[in-house]
C-alpha cells in the first residue's frame, strides 16, 4: 500500500493543501514549488526500503526495538535522495514524522519549511482514512479532520491542519 496508493493519496492531500495555503497565505511558500512537494510527497516513504519486510508487514504490535528501526526511514529516504542530488526533496521527507513540539522522529526536532509540514499532515490524514490498513478501521474523513485538529501546534502545524478541511473538500 506505501508504494501505490498511499503515496498517490498523500501526494494528492498534499498539492490540495499547497494549493490552499497559497490561497489563503501565499507569502509561506517561497522556497519550494508545488511540483517538489508532489515529488517529495510520492517519495516520502521511500526510505522503507532499508526497513527489514517482517518488520514493515507486522499484523501485531512492534516491539520497542522494531519501532526504532521503522523511525529511520526518513533518514534512509533523505540519505539516498541526497546521494542523487535531489537535497531539496530529501529535505522535505527526511523530517516528516517530527512534530512542532519536538516530539517526533527521527531527531526529536522541529519539522522546519512548510512543505515538511504539508508532508506530515497529509501523511497522517491518508493513514487514518486509508482502508487498506489490516491492523485499524479507517477513520471517516470528517472524524480524521477533528482529531488531527486537536493536535494542531503539538503534533501538527496548526495553520496546515486549520486549513485541512478546505483541501479535503476538494478531494
């Protein structure tokens, strides 16, 4: 599912919301195009292909040590995007699962330019809706906005996430 049509929905969430922050506060997109933020986003992920397939493919809950091992993906994706000479992209996914408050992965930091925040919100909002998922019922996109909501400054930025519900209108 990551490299088909999890990628493709969170590529599709992410280009909704650039568009949507363009609209509504144009001045926080400077440094990147909607184009990269299409490539880093169907790429976000591609760091899991150092993660070992019994780990990615579990039915049950990770031990500690595994959860460890899957936190690194980012860091594999942006290493091996950098090699290629595409730092700006890897830039972007390699900081995806950190949060505003710092409580993230994989360095416990600060997600940094906005379409790293972009990244994280749409990441989290395809995996929640997503039904494809053995492990959890999909959330309604509706229940998935409300409770990425009440995360807003903690584990997502809360202007990306305030604005959710205008992109997600759009899908």
């Amino acid at each position: 599912y990551t490299a088909r049509a999890h990628a493709r929905g969170v590529a599709g969430i992410s280009t909704r919301l650039y568009d949507v922050l363009m609209e509504t506060h144009p001045g926080l997109l400077k440094e990147h195009d909607r184009q990269t933020l299409k490539i880093a986003s169907l790429l976000h992920d591609i760091g899991k292909l150092w993660i070992p397939w019994g780990i990615l493919n579990r039915l049950t809950p990770l031990w500690d040590r595994e959860f460890e091992i899957i936190k690194l993906h980012p860091v594999k994706g942006q290493e091996f995007l950098e090699e290629l000479g595409f730092a700006d992209i890897g830039g972007i996914l390699g900081r995806h699962h950190e949060r505003p408050d710092g409580a993230g992965y994989p360095n416990g930091g600060d997600i940094g330019c906005m379409p790293g925040r972009i990244l994280a919100v749409a990441d989290c909002f395809e995996a929640m809706t997503t039904p494809n998922r053995l492990y959890r019922k999909p959330y309604t996109r509706e229940a998935a906005v409300r409770r990425m909501q009440t995360l807003a400054g903690r584990q997502f930025d809360e202007t990306v996430v305030n604005l959710l519900p205008m992109a997600v209108e759009r899908l």
